[in-house]
C-alpha cells in the first residue's frame, strides 16, 4: 500500500489573516473555495458543514496546508496548545532566513515565544503564535548557509 501526505488543516477564526500570514512567510495559495453539502457533512462528521477553505503550498510543491474557517456550525475556541501537550499542536517550515521570517511574522504580530535557540551551530529555530493561536515553528539550516 502506498501513502503520501496530503496536507495538514489548520481551522482558523480569520482566513483572510491566516492567508496573509503564511503567503507573507512564503507559501502560494492554490485554491479557494467554500465547502458544504452532503459529501462536506459525511466526510468530516458534522451535519450541516459549511467552512470558506483556503489550499496553501511550499515552493517546492511537497508541503500543503489547508486552512478552514467554519460558517456552520459555528466555530469553537479552545485555548492555544501548548508545546507539551499530547496531539497535534505546530506547523513547522524550514526557512532560508530566520531573521528575515521573523520579521515577516511581526508584520503579524506573531513573535517568538521565547526567542531564537542555536542547536548546536546546526539550526536556529523558534517557536511563535501565528494567527488564530496556531504554533509555527521556524528553523534555519545553517550547514546550508
């Protein structure tokens, strides 16, 4: 049997800053497209399913994430996840430029949760709060610099 990653999908409370957040960071929005109907309800298990969705994708084509802002029924806060916490919790992205996806990323008002960390001369990474709580990881290869 073969298996291959489709995406990751992110519900989010504001599309439109989701959006902009990751095309500012660097993905490419593929489709847009608001989602409902008997095929929406089966296949995510809510009846009456209506979100706007928005399909994003890496430079390199392999990575995708879809993000999906629910009209009905209506969307439920939950307090931001933690780093600890068990279940799926951040995003990560290689960058060329840390410095320079920070700085996109405070254009956001997204920051580091505690700074920038150096493993080892290897990677410099971070962890911040993208639009709707999201965790976003961002590492810098330093052996490709």
């Amino acid at each position: 049997m073969g298996i291959a990653l489709e995406n990751v999908g992110i519900a989010v409370r504001d599309i439109e800053a989701a959006v902009a957040f990751f095309t500012d960071l660097g993905l490419a929005l593929v489709v847009r497209d608001t989602i409902s109907g008997e095929w929406a309800d089966t296949a995510v298990g809510l009846d009456g399913n209506r979100a706007k969705i928005a399909l994003l994708q890496t430079p390199d084509g392999l990575g995708r994430l879809e993000l999906f802002e629910y009209l009905h029924p209506e969307a439920v806060e939950s307090p931001p996840a933690q780093p600890n916490e068990i279940g799926m919790h951040r995003v990560a992205f290689s960058v060329d430029d840390i410095d320079e996806a920070l700085a996109v990323a405070a254009k956001h008002g997204c920051r580091p949760l505690r700074g920038v960390a150096d493993y080892e001369g290897v990677y410099r990474l971070t962890y911040l709060r993208g639009p709707s709580g999201i965790l976003v990881m961002l590492a810098q290869d330093l052996r490709k610099s």
